[in-house]
C-alpha cells in the first residue's frame, strides 16, 4: 500500500512510477545531480606578475616594506615622506629604520627639503630617502 500526500509529492519524497524511484533521477532542469563534480581551475601564476600577499590597502608593516621596496624601480631614485604616505606607507621614517636594521636594507636619508604639498602648504624639513643597497640573497 503506497500512501501518497500532497506534502510528499511537492518535497520530491515520494514519486510515482518505477523509473524515478532512483536516486540518480534527474530534476526538472534535466541535469543529473549525482553525476554533477563542480571543478575549478586555478590560473597559475606567469614569472612576468607578481603576486600580492596583501592587498592594496593593507596597513600590515609587512604590506608597507613591501610598497617601501617596490618604490625604489631605479637606482638613484629619490623618494620623499609624503610620496610614502601617498603610497600607503604610514610610518616612512620608521619603516625605513626597521628594513635597515631588521631586514638588511641600506636606505639612506639623503637630503632634507621643505616641500610645497597638493594643498599649497609648506613642510618644512621633508626627508629624502635613497635606496643603496638591497639585502643579499641567502646561499649567494
């Protein structure tokens, strides 16, 4: 004796007939969910990109000796306080000290300037860094 209700019917509980009385029936949109595998394919990383560990934003030190690092793309170049803070970076002057002292960096302050902000207001004493040497790599 088979009882059947509405409430079953409409849940997919019971069903009627032998051929749906499987588990691997499909539903309504004719797609098998027993035989469905979701797959993802991760796009390896090419040696031309470099991947970020924090995002752009991130206030983590680690984030900002990246920016600090990332800065210096040509020998000579010359980075003030507010080009780092424009960068992210909060602390210039003690991000710098720690990469000098903590990670081998040798990031000199080489001028000290008074310059004229995006407002018009003048900073007087704006200190000027240059990297000259970046730590050696371990085992060279």
């Amino acid at each position: 004796m088979e009882k059947n209700t509405t409430n079953e019917k409409a849940s997919g509980l019971q069903s009627e007939g032998p051929e749906n009385n499987t588990t691997n029936a499909t539903d309504s949109t004719g797609i098998n969910p027993a035989q469905t595998e979701l797959t993802f394919e991760f796009k390896t990383e090419t040696p031309a990109t470099r991947k970020r560990k924090y995002s752009r934003k991130s206030t983590a030190t680690e984030a900002q000796y990246d920016r600090v690092d990332g800065a210096y793309d040509c020998p000579g170049k010359l980075i003030s306080t507010i080009d780092f803070r424009k960068m992210g970076v909060i602390h210039p002057a003690g991000r710098i000290k720690e990469m000098n002292e903590k990670l081998g960096y040798y990031i000199a302050t080489v001028d000290l300037r008074t310059v004229i902000d995006d407002q018009g207001f003048a900073h007087p004493r704006i200190a000027f860094y240059e990297l000259i040497d970046r730590p050696k790599a371990k085992g060279v």
